[in-house]
C-alpha cells in the first residue's frame, strides 16, 4: 500500500506520496540535475518533490530554501529507497568524475 502525508505547507493542505517504483524508475531513467537541486543540495531532487506532491518547480523557484526545506523533509521521509539511489548515484558520478573504475566495470583488459 501506497504511504502518504498530508502537511500543512504555506497555509494549504499538501499531500506528500510514497513514490511506486515504476516512478522511481522512469525518473532515473529521465533524471538530469536542475539548478534548485545543486542549490539545496537536498537528497531528494526537485524533480522527485513535483512527482511526490503534485507542486510544480515554478512553483518551488520562488520560495526561500527554508520555505521548501518541509517539502523536501517529507518526500525524504516517505521515498527512503529513492534517496538511497541518489545518494548511490551520486557516488558513482563522483568516482566517474575522478577517474575510479566502478565497481561494476571491468578493468581493461592488458
């Protein structure tokens, strides 16, 4: 069954949704970083926020960082598996960047 959270977020009601895996899926199929992501620097991407809760990234450019921090604390709270994948992907993406074999590669053969 399907988790889910209502908080109150600037005076509204927002209901924040357990992601289901074909959408865990289809969004790191499709993932590319946004410009709020290297801002917040928050497990969950943006995108992931407007999937979970229905609210547009328009909508999140023009609040503060303190103002989208309870946004992001739920869809955390509730998408565990999806911040463990970020978390896992960015790791990859830092060791590619310096060079690492990963750890599913091969090393080339001699």
């Amino acid at each position: 069954m399907r988790k889910s959270k209502i908080i109150n977020w600037l005076d509204k009601e927002v209901t924040v949704k357990e992601l289901t895996v074909e959408e865990m899926e289809g969004f790191l199929d499709n993932y590319q970083p946004t410009p709020l992501d290297i801002l917040l620097d928050r497990d969950a991407p943006a995108r992931a926020v407007t999937l979970s809760t229905g609210i547009a990234l328009g909508a999140m450019r023009s609040k503060t960082p303190s103002t989208l921090a309870p946004l992001f604390d739920a869809v955390e709270e509730l998408n565990p598996i999806l911040v463990a994948a970020m978390r896992r992907l960015k790791k990859i993406i830092e060791l590619k960047l310096a060079g690492a074999a990963l750890p599913l590669e091969r090393p080339p053969a001699p």
